[in-house]
C-alpha cells in the first residue's frame, strides 16, 4: 500500500506514526543518558554493565508504555509491544535461542578449519562468577535492544511505511548505532544491518518479541562466553574463555569479531530462508492479517426472533405466501404495482387490499 491515497497527498495516520516513532527514537537516546548517569553513580565495578542494561530496560519500558497509553489508547501497552503472554511464549523463546546458537556455530565453524583459533582459559573463582554475571548482562541487554528496535518504534514505523521500509531502515539505525564499538569497519556495519532484518524478520513472523530475544541473546551469549570471541567490538563478555582468530580479516572479522566476516553476511542470508521455514507454523497461527467483516449488517436478535415466530405460526399462517417487492417498479409512465397484502422492503409497511374505488364500474 502506498504512503499516499489517490489524490496524491499522505494519509494523516501515516505521518502521525512516523512522528510518534521520532519521538520514541528521541527517547532512546534520552534513555540511554539517562541509565548511563544512573550507573556511574550507582556502580563502577563488575556489577556496572548489568545495572546499566537494567536501568536502560526499566526506562523504556516505562517509557514506551506512557507512549502507547496516551497516543495510541491502548489498553496493554506492553502487550502490544510484543511482549505478550501466551503459552508458546517459552517455546518461542527457546527455538530462537536454538537458532542463534546455531548460526553463530556455523559462523565459527570456517574461521576455526580455515584459519585458526588461540584458546585461553581462564579458572580462577572470580571467573566464574563473572560468567553467570555476564550472562544476566547479555540476556537483559538483548531484551533492552529487541524493545527499542522491535518494540513501540519499530511498530509505529510499519504503520508509516510498511513492514518492508520499517525493517530497512531500523536494520539501517540498528547498524549505525554500532558504529562507535571499537574496531566497526564498514564490512561489520553491513553485517549488523543483515543481523537486524534477521531480528526483524523474526518479529514480524510472531508478532512478538520472545523469538527475536532468545535469538538475539543466544548470539551474543554464543560468540562471547562460549567461544570467547568478540560481541560487536567488545571483548568484555569472556570471562573464562578467551579466543584470538586467526586469518584474513574476511575470515574472523579482526576485531570486531565474527560479525565483521563475510562468512557471517552469507550465515545470516541463510538463516533468513531457515527462519522463514522454522517460523512458519507462528506465523500462520499469529501474523495472519486481521479480517475485518464486511457486507451487509444483519440484527441477529431479530433475525432469531422471527424464526421463533415463524416456528410457533399455525399451518394456515405458514402456508399463507407473502410477496416481498424488492425494487421499486414505478417510473414516470409505469406507476408501481403492488400485490394486496405484500410487504415493501424499501417502505417498510405493509400494504392492505384495495377497496373498490368510487364511481368504478360495477357499483
């Protein structure tokens, strides 16, 4: 459907969504300032990531529920933005976990038979308790990340423009946001963008945000803790397990990590196929358009009503046809003519026998 109706000029609901959506961006970046004060002064040891990705979490959705409430007058704001219960919520969940666990497997898989990989292990007590820490980060990190790019904005967006244009240009914001992690390069921000359609994608099947999240931590959690690699520039999710690649910079993605290989753009094209086949079961279940009745109303207290009458009639009123004039018959040189005792839809009255006319022959 076009943004613009046949005259020409956009429908008024279309740029009211896309302002509501620069709103929310807007209060994206204010959250995010606002959780970074809120962590500095509450934490600046281990603890500080987590409570900043809590903190970033708790603020937008509070603030995407306000947004939802007031602009949208939605009863469930939270349930609206994709955070629904339901019973194959943990299912969801889990077979997006499955997903990205897999995939970032098969990213990993070529840089370690083509090139090489350095393992470090790290045993010491502290380290394990950096593990299940960094694990609570990731995960409550990935659930911040799926609300603000695939929550309120991302909604308002499809109904600016489509789902097609929304997911181009939130995969398009959701890359340039990983512009300032170190060592993004230009092959890393394509990588990012594929990812965030593959997130989107994952949305748009369930209409909710538990397969995109399971996916999303599943990923990083995959790449960081369980092969030490680097999460998008950062090298601060290895704990215990520390990993150096080795190979061409198409190969392992240099610093950034696997997100910067090309081996990864040609996973994520092919988890773009698997997870339209592995979601088509949600997406006949809860992406079917709405249908909206059409054609004519019908009264079914009446319609029930008559039946009963109907059915409690004698025989001799049965059996008593009645004519139904449907169309007016009369023109100019045709007057209507109507059968005693027939009813007229379009008059609605019912129409007595004739009584001989005054002066008529026969009198």
């Amino acid at each position: 459907m076009s943004t613009a109706d046949v005259s020409g000029k956009v429908a008024p609901g279309r740029v009211r969504a896309l302002l509501y959506f620069l709103v929310a961006a807007g209060f994206f970046l204010l959250a995010e300032r606002i959780a970074g004060s809120a962590a500095n002064g509450l934490s600046s040891g281990d603890w500080k990531e987590l409570i900043y990705r809590f903190i970033l979490l708790f603020v937008l959705l509070l603030g995407f529920w306000a947004m939802g409430y007031i602009f949208q007058r939605q009863r469930t704001p939270l349930r609206s933005m994709g955070l629904i219960r339901r019973p194959t919520a943990l299912q969801e969940f889990g077979i997006g976990a499955a997903f990205g666990w897999g995939a970032m497997v098969a990213c990993v898989l070529p840089i370690a038979l083509l090139g090489g990989m350095t393992i470090t292990f790290w045993t010491g007590p502290r380290q394990f308790g950096l593990l299940f820490l960094d694990l609570a980060t990731l995960l409550v990190a990935a659930l911040a990340e799926e609300v603000a790019f695939r929550g309120y904005p991302f909604q308002r967006l499809i109904e600016a423009m489509g789902p097609v244009m929304a997911t181009m240009v939130v995969s398009v914001i959701f890359a340039a946001v990983h512009l300032s992690n170190p060592d993004a390069t230009f092959a890393s921000t394509l990588t990012t963008a594929l990812a965030g359609w593959l997130l989107s994608l994952a949305y748009l099947r369930t209409r909710a945000l538990w397969l995109p999240w399971g996916l999303h931590f599943a990923w990083n959690a995959s790449m960081g803790i369980l092969f030490g690699l680097p999460v998008s520039g950062l090298r601060i999710f290895s704990p215990v397990i520390s990993t150096n690649a080795h190979g061409p910079f198409w190969l392992t993605g240099d610093g950034y990590g696997p997100e910067g290989s090309l081996i990864t753009v040609i996973v994520l094209l092919i988890s773009v196929g698997a997870l339209m086949a592995v979601t088509k079961s949600y997406a006949y279940q809860y992406a079917q358009p709405v249908i909206v009745p059409g054609g004519i109303p019908v009264d079914i207290d009446a319609a029930m009503k008559r039946q009963h009458e109907e059915a409690m009639a004698t025989p001799a009123e049965v059996a008593t046809p009645r004519l139904v004039q449907i169309l007016p018959a009369s023109s100019p040189t045709h007057p209507a003519v109507v059968e005693p005792g027939s009813e007229s839809i379009l008059e609605g009255r019912s129409y007595p026998e004739e009584e001989p006319q005054r002066g008529a022959v026969g009198e």
